[in-house]
C-alpha cells in the first residue's frame, strides 16, 4: 500500500506530495514500482490546524479520480468524516481507511450503503487529539479485544465480515515499547482472523529504536516489515515504495508465494 498524503503537514513527507500535481506525480510513481493499493489521505491522524470538510474532499477527490482513471488497483480513502468517506466513494475509492476506530459509527454505514472496504485502525484519542502518556496493563491484549469490537460494531451496521480489515496502530496513541510489544506479538493481532495491515513505515518507535532522524529510518522500516509479514501482516503501508517493494518481493518468494523473475544461476 502506498502513501500519498494530500496534507502540508504529514509527519514524514512534510507536504511534499500536497500539491494536485506532485500527488499525481506519486501515483504515477507507485504505480511504474507496481503496488497493489494507493492510500490517499488529506488529513493527518496527529493533531494539527483545523480542516473543514470542504477542504478535505476538494485536497482527496481529485487525486482519486486521477488515480482511478489510471489504475485498477485499489484506493483507499484515509479519513475520519462520513462526508469525505461518500464523496470519496463517489469519485472511485474503494475502501475507507479508518486511523480512528470508527470514533464515529456512521462511518460504517457509509461503508455499508456503498459496498464498500473498511480497514480498522486502534486508536484512543478523537481525531486530530492529543492523548498524552498513553498506559495499558497489557497493549497487545487490549488492541485486540478493542479491534474485535470495532468489527463487531461494523458487521452489525451492515458491512460483511470479508470487507474488514484491522490494523493495530502502531505508534497511534503508543509508546515505542508499546509499538515495539505489538509487533513482537502480532501473530495474536492476526490471530482474530480479519486480513491484517500494519502501517509502521518510518515512524518514531523505529527512530526511538534505533536514534534515527526521520529520514533516516528506510533499514529499520524494511527489518520491521519483514518481521511483520512473516507474524501475519497481509497489507504493509509504505512511503518509500521501491525499496518496500523489493523487501516484499523477497519474502514472498522466500514464503514461495511469488515466482522469481528469472533463472540463470546454475541451470545454464
């Protein structure tokens, strides 16, 4: 899945992709690297300057349809308004990527009334909120029972058990070792049994780990991948396309999911 943040102030890119034209550029982009999923987002998940609903829909809306009108892969639309989610919809997206728990349940029906996916994402804190020094008695425990419940919720408003995705928010309202502790035990996320992604690209936990800068953070980004595919991860959520890619590749092939390109190595 690749990222492309329609947003001047998104932790990684730092806007760089805000512009209509350079976040056409980066569709254009993931899909010369090949992804499978483009995840178009207009708000950041962390606290910012308020975004009117107008804004959101006129930063996502276009890219979408940029997007769709190039690719059959799918779109994600990355938002926390049942206004943003439909337009999106309208304009060709696929799924609602949903970073805050389905804090508002008409999210689900909208993903219900447009047959639509939804991806679920553990968080605590209403969008664009602070959530200071977050505690848990046992995190991994805790994310799971929370997401088993989100599903629940959503499969009772309507959306079908096999359009549902979970993603345990990795540094969402968390602690490094908390981020840490959930993908040493993600096997026990994939265990509740709806496809599971993991959006851990470049985040602080990986830069508290290992004292990198953010853009410094591509080795541990790719190690933490790799960790996560081989516990269960079905979905990974990129920035830096082509070296994920590769990574991905690689396990795959290892996992003897995926064919090599080629053969010439003793057997010319």
């Amino acid at each position: 899945m690749a990222i492309i943040n329609r947003t001047p102030d998104s932790f990684h890119d730092r806007g760089r992709t805000f512009s209509l034209d350079k976040a056409l550029m980066a569709v254009e982009n993931a899909l010369i690297h090949e992804v499978d999923w483009l995840d178009i987002g207009g708000v950041p998940f962390a606290p910012g300057p308020p975004v009117s609903v107008e804004e959101e829909i006129d930063r996502v809306v276009p890219v979408i349809e940029g997007a769709r009108s190039r690719t059959d892969a799918v779109i994600s639309v990355e938002t926390y308004r049942p206004d943003v989610a439909r337009a999106a919809f309208a304009a060709g997206a696929d799924v609602l990527n949903n970073t805050s728990g389905l804090h508002d349940p008409a999210l689900a029906d909208v993903v219900a009334e447009t047959g639509s996916g939804l991806v679920i994402t553990h968080s605590l804190a209403d969008p664009r909120t602070p959530y200071p020094r977050p505690e848990y008695d046992d995190v991994v425990s805790e994310v799971a029972e929370f997401l088993r419940r989100r599903a629940d919720l959503a499969e009772k408003r309507g959306v079908p058990s096999d359009r549902i995705i979970i993603d345990p928010g990795h540094d969402l309202n968390k602690n490094t070792r908390h981020s840490l502790e959930l993908t040493r035990r993600l096997p026990e996320i994939a265990q509740i049994g709806y496809p599971l992604l993991v959006a851990v690209s470049n985040k602080d936990f990986i830069g508290e780990t290992l004292k990198r800068e953010q853009e410094k953070r591509i080795e541990g980004t790719l190690a933490t991948l790799v960790v996560s595919i081989l516990s269960g991860a079905r979905i990974v959520r990129v920035h830096d396309i082509e070296e994920a890619t590769q990574a991905v590749n690689m396990v795959e092939s290892i996992l003897g999911w995926r064919p090599p390109a080629y053969m010439r190595h003793n057997v010319i």
